[in-house]
C-alpha cells in the first residue's frame, strides 16, 4: 500500500485539474454569452435600421402644352341672300369654286320690280312735269305782284303749289333710286373673294328676297387664313395671351402640324362650361385645311417649371398629400406639397420640395418626422437610389 501522503496529493492534483476544467468551462460559457449578446445587438441595430430608396425631383418644361380640340372656321364666312325677290335666271358659281370679291354668282330675272321701276319713271316724268308749269305760273303770278294785278294770297298759293311740286320731284327720284337700287340685286355678286361652300338653288327657283324666312343662295367662306375656335379650362386661362404660338394637328393629316398665332382672347369665363374661349388665327396657303374641320390645338399648360416625381411618393395624411425627404443626417421630414397635374404615374409639384431634395418612393405609412433611415445603395440595374 502506498504511503497517505502520496495519495493525498493524488487527490490534490485531480481536484485542480476538476478545478481547472470547471473554470475554463466557465470561461467559455462567459465568452460565448459576451459574443452571442454582442452578436444579437448588433443584428438587432441592423434590423432597426430602416433602408430607402429616394429620388432627386426632375423638372419639367416651362412650355409644356396641352391638347384641346378646336373648330376651324374661316376667317370670314357669309351666308348669301337676295335683296329682290323673282326667279333665278342663271347661276355661275358651284360649291368648291373658288371667286373673287365682285364676282357674278347668279343672276335673277325680277318681272315686278321691273315694272314698278318703269312706272316710278312715268310718275316722275309727270312731277317733273307739273313742277315746270307750277314754276311759270309762279314767275307770271310774280310779275303781276308787282303791278298790284293780284293780291298776296294769290301768289303765295302759287308759290305753296311750286314747293309742293319741287317736294314731289324729291320723292319721286328717291322712288325711283330705290328701285334701281333693288334692280341692281338681280346680279349676285361675291362680298369677298373665297371659295363657296355651298349651292341651295337651281334654274327657274323662287327667291324671296331678305333673309327671314327665305333660304340662303351660296354660302361662301374665306380659307387662307383660318379662325380656331378654342374653349380653353379655367384652370389654363392664366397661361395664355394674345401673340402666343400654337400648334395645330389633325388626325386625317398625321405627322403635319401648322403654327398659328392666338389673336383673341374672350374677356370673360363662360358661366356654365367654366371655359374661356381663344381665337388663333392660322395661316392656310395650300388649303390643306378646310373649314368646318375638328382639330387639337395644343396651347400653353404652365407658365412656369414645375417640379415632378413619382406618384409613388405621395403620402396621404388627414391634413393633406405629403412627400417624405431626407437630409443628409438620414432624418425624415414630412414635406406639405401642392401638386399641379396628376399625370397617373408621376405628380408635376407646384410648390413643397425643392430641386435637390432626396424624395423616399414607396415609404411606409408609419413614418413620420424625425425618423432616422438609412439611403439604400443604388442597385446596378438601375433600381434603388438615385
């Protein structure tokens, strides 16, 4: 048997090593604690973290335009009537012809007037008749005044007959004017030079003369230039004035535009379509347009540049549209934003951001001012920050 001492440090020793073991077990357990908490603080920083994506608003054309239809007109259109009435004797001028101002376009055959002229001739050759003896026995009657051959009374009254009879001259030549005048509508003429739109009559029709009732000869329309006729939104009626360029298109004439000028403005906004109406004068020398026609008249929508970004940015808030912008601390700020024109996919901003604000897309509807985030990087296809 060994000796107790021998054992008793036996015993020492693998009470150490125990000791050991123990604390270096210890050690490690402490260890993989101190990491795996360091380890979760850090995954919990990250998830903490909030990433977005921001884009830099881009800013759009002070010229930008609008699309409105319009009405071609021309520039001066009439309906042509006649001013005697009979028959229609003869007719020069079709639809789609083109006349100049004075051109014959029909010719009338007027029985009536041409009698009630031939008699208003024979009553004034008959005035004019009396009118010369009325004067002679004035100047007789005069003579015999001055010997005191007839009194005063005598010669007034033949002196009232000579007047009468110069005041029936007067009225019989102002008759026969006017027929003359009417004789003279038998020709139907042009009032300006254009082309004739339309023909309502034929060879032996009736015509009445006036335009109350009776229907229109021709109707003729001047084409180079045009007039468009615009009835223009409020919400664009501060953004036009008269000497502004235009361009106008038709769909029966793809890829050609023609620039026109606006040349009038109404002073006034129509009550009940809220519209304001322009006149654009438009040059027309190839008569490729034709009045009558439904054009798209692209006038001014802004006056000014304006701001635009995504309608992905917008947030909707109980006191209004918002946009959320960062800074370069990656605090969050709630900007009050006044949007323009809702183009469906992006928003034009009249006021509320400014050129180089970082606008976050896609932000969460729980952020709020002050929130610290994080920009994502900018992916490689394109995607992310910008």
């Amino acid at each position: 048997m060994p000796p107790r001492n021998r054992e008793w440090k036996r015993a020492k020793i693998a009470i150490w090593i125990v000791l050991v073991l123990l604390a270096l077990g210890a050690l490690r357990t402490v260890i993989a604690n101190v990491l795996q908490s360091r380890s979760t603080e850090q995954t919990t920083r990250q998830n903490a973290t909030q990433y977005v994506n921001v884009v830099t608003p881009t800013q759009t054309e002070g010229s930008g335009n609008t699309l409105l239809p319009g009405t071609l007109r021309g520039f001066v259109e009439s309906p042509i009537y006649a001013r005697s009435t009979g028959y229609l004797l003869h007719w020069y001028a079709d639809i789609g012809a083109r006349v100049k101002q004075g051109q014959l376009l029909a010719e009338l055959d007027t029985p009536e007037i041409d009698q009630e002229l031939a008699q208003a001739l024979a009553q004034r050759q008959q005035t004019s008749s009396s009118l010369g003896l009325a004067k002679s026995s004035l100047d007789r009657w005069q003579q015999l005044r001055q010997r005191d051959a007839v009194s005063q009374q005598e010669l007034d009254e033949r002196q009232s007959t000579y007047a009468q009879d110069v005041a029936n001259l007067a009225a019989a030549d102002a008759n026969v004017k006017r027929l003359q005048q009417l004789e003279s509508f038998k020709r139907i003429v042009a009032p300006f030079a254009g082309v004739v739109t339309q023909r309502n009559v034929d060879v032996g029709d009736l015509i009445d003369a006036g335009s109350g009732t009776s229907r229109a000869l021709f109707a003729l329309a001047q084409s180079d230039p045009l007039r468009v006729y615009v009835q223009l939104p409020q919400a664009y009626a501060q953004n036009v004035s008269v000497g502004q360029n235009v361009v106008v298109t038709q769909a029966e004439l793809p890829g050609q535009q023609f620039h026109g000028t606006i040349t009038h403005i109404s002073g006034a906004i129509d009550v009940p379509t809220r519209s304001l109406q322009i006149e654009v004068t438009l040059p027309n020398p190839d008569s490729k347009l034709r009045p009558g026609a439904y054009v798209q008249v692209a006038v001014p929508a802004v006056a000014h540049a304006r701001l635009m970004v995504p309608g992905n940015a917008l947030l909707f808030r109980a006191e209004g549209p918002r946009v959320a912008v960062v800074d370069s601390k990656g605090t969050v700020a709630l900007r009050k934003i006044v949007i323009a024109q809702d183009l469906g996919l992006s928003l034009e901003i009249e006021s509320g951001i400014e050129p180089n604000d970082k606008v976050i897309i896609n932000p969460s509807d729980s952020v709020a001012d002050g929130d610290h985030v994080q920009i994502a990087p900018q992916q490689p296809n394109g995607k992310g920050a910008s």
